[in-house]
C-alpha cells in the first residue's frame, strides 16, 4: 500500500471515529456495538438521507460546537435545493477553509487563478453570517475581490443589469451554474456585448454539464472553463481534468456508487457522499440524489485519483417550495 493510499485510510479513519463518537446520532446507533470504539469501517454504518438529516439536524452536530467557544466557529451553509430537498449544513470555519485547499490548488495549477484575483458568483442566497439577505442584489466582501449575485428573479431586465455591473467590476474569473452561463451568454449576443475584457476563467458548477453546453459557454466568453462538483456537504469533491474527466479530491469526500443496497464500480447508481473534512456536522454515506458511477481508468491527464462520471437524472422528480 503506497504512502498516498494509506494517509488517506486515515482520514477516513480518524472521521469515522469522530463521527461515532461525538455526535448524537451516530451515538445513539453504535450503542450496541460490541468491541472497540476506536475502529469503525465505513461499511458499518447507516445509509443517510437528506430529509433524515434535515429532520435531525441537531443530533449530527458534534457536542462541542454546540457550547462555546466551539460555537463561535460554526459557518451554515445551504444546498441548491435542486434534489427536492434543500439541507443546511454546518461547518466549523476552519474546516471549511481546509476543504477549500485541492480547489485552490486546481484552480492555481490549470488556470493560474488565487485568491487575489477578481471574481463573479451566481449563489442561491446572500448571508450575513448566517442570516439570509434576501433583499441583496448584489455583495462585494470586504477585500473587495469578490462581487456575488443571488440567482433569484433572474429576469431579462435583472440578467442584464447583472452584466453590466459584472463588466464594470471586470473580474478575472467567475463561478456560476450553467444555466445562468448561458442566459448571460444569449443576453451579450442579443445585446451585442463583449465579456468583461480582463475574464481569464469561468468555474461551472451546481448542475449537470455536458460537452456541448461548455463548449457554447467557452466560446462566448472566449476563456478557459472548468467543471467542479461541489456539494455543502463535503465541499470539493471532483474538478475535471484537460480531458474532461471529473476527478476525486480524495483529502475531501469518499464517494460510493450505491446499486440496489450495495457499493458498486464502474456501474451506474446513486451516488453517496462521506465528508472527510467536516468535523461539525459530520455526514456518512449521505446520499446527493445525483447519479452517477465511480470508473476504474487509467486518464491521458496522468492523476491517479478516481473519476467520477455523472448522468442526467436525479432520484426525485419535485422540488420542495416554501
């Protein structure tokens, strides 16, 4: 077993362990477990949902962080909601900025962005701390280095006024969903614009992207793009290569295709999450309601971490409203 494979076992190790340990729910299902309490396989334990999550949300939220000072790290973040059910997630800080590194990384090394450079993002909802601005039609956070938009009431009039203050604050790189790429794209041709002339990288991420769609956002804004799966749960969890193959950050997230109750590779199935790095809220084998498989090939790019391939299609057929 090489040193990479094994550093790994032990993230995953040392999170089961926690999980097991210091938060409720997990508690209160390892009560009867016979033997240690310092060694658990993932196998062991419960297929989660989103809606049990939400449900009892408090009971996976580990002790400490309940009480201060621990509390004073916590960080909430909220999911699309494209599943059918939109899940809050709480994070230590912390940990965030952690799972964050790989990206960093990814971005530095194929498109030469960093945290210096501008940059435009399409979120679902504005925060202050964690309460929800609704009313915010845009933010600028304090360094100035980061213009964010919500993508409520993305109407002709709004995308446009979008455009234009995203062309005024002339960004190096944006990070929005492919849907909204494309709105904006359709909206410079009708209107005859240029993209912001210093955008050197678009980032897709929060939607299923296939080859056609990124090629038509590419050429539009003449720049570089990027495919990231991203989830609240996990944060980073598989950027695509030169190839267009989405890889594993393996320091961040676990991922297991699930098939009829069972892990499977190279098969098509529901895909599974296990947080690596989030020791607040710790998920184990959450289900994203995104499908997908796990393949076992050897990429042109030369990274040897899995490849993740999505498919169209979600488990749930709704979408949960107020």
């Amino acid at each position: 077993m090489n040193t990479e494979r094994q550093q790994e076992d032990m993230v995953m190790g040392d999170i089961l362990i926690h999980a097991a340990n210091e938060t409720e729910y997990y508690q209160k299902y390892f009560s009867a477990r016979e033997g240690q309490k310092d060694n658990y396989e993932l196998a062991e334990f419960p297929f989660l949902t989103r809606q049990t999550v939400q449900r009892e949300r408090s009971r996976f939220l580990g002790g400490r962080y309940q009480r201060h000072p621990d509390i004073e790290y916590l960080l909430m973040k909220r999911s699309f909601g494209i599943s059918g059910s939109p899940m809050e997630v709480y994070w230590d800080s912390r940990d965030e900025v952690n799972s964050q590194t790989g990206l960093w990384e990814y971005r530095k090394e194929r498109f030469h962005i960093t945290a210096d450079d501008k940059c435009c993002v399409f979120r679902t909802a504005e925060y202050a701390g964690n309460k929800i601005m609704d009313d915010m039609p845009k933010r600028l956070n304090r360094d100035g280095k980061i213009l964010s938009f919500t993508m409520r009431d993305l109407s002709a009039d709004r995308l446009q006024w979008c455009l234009d203050t995203i062309n005024e604050f002339n960004p190096d790189w944006m990070c929005l969903p492919p849907s909204v790429a494309l709105m904006m794209a359709e909206s410079m041709e009708a209107k005859g614009q240029s993209p912001p002339p210093g955008l050197r990288y678009i980032e897709l991420c929060g939607e299923m992207l296939d080859a056609q769609t990124e090629t038509m956002i590419r050429e539009a804004f003449q720049v570089q793009t990027g495919n990231v799966y991203i989830t609240e749960a996990a944060g980073a969890v598989a950027a695509s290569c030169t190839h267009g193959h989405l890889h594993i950050f393996p320091e961040n997230a676990a991922v297991e295709i699930i098939r009829d109750g069972k892990s499977v590779r190279n098969e098509e199935g529901d895909i599974y999450i296990t947080s690596l790095q989030n020791t607040a809220m710790p998920l184990i084998r959450l289900e994203t309601g995104d499908r997908g498989a796990l393949l076992d090939i050897s990429c042109p790019c030369g990274q040897t971490a899995p490849v993740l391939r999505l498919n169209r299609g979600r488990k749930c057929s709704f979408i949960t409203t107020a």
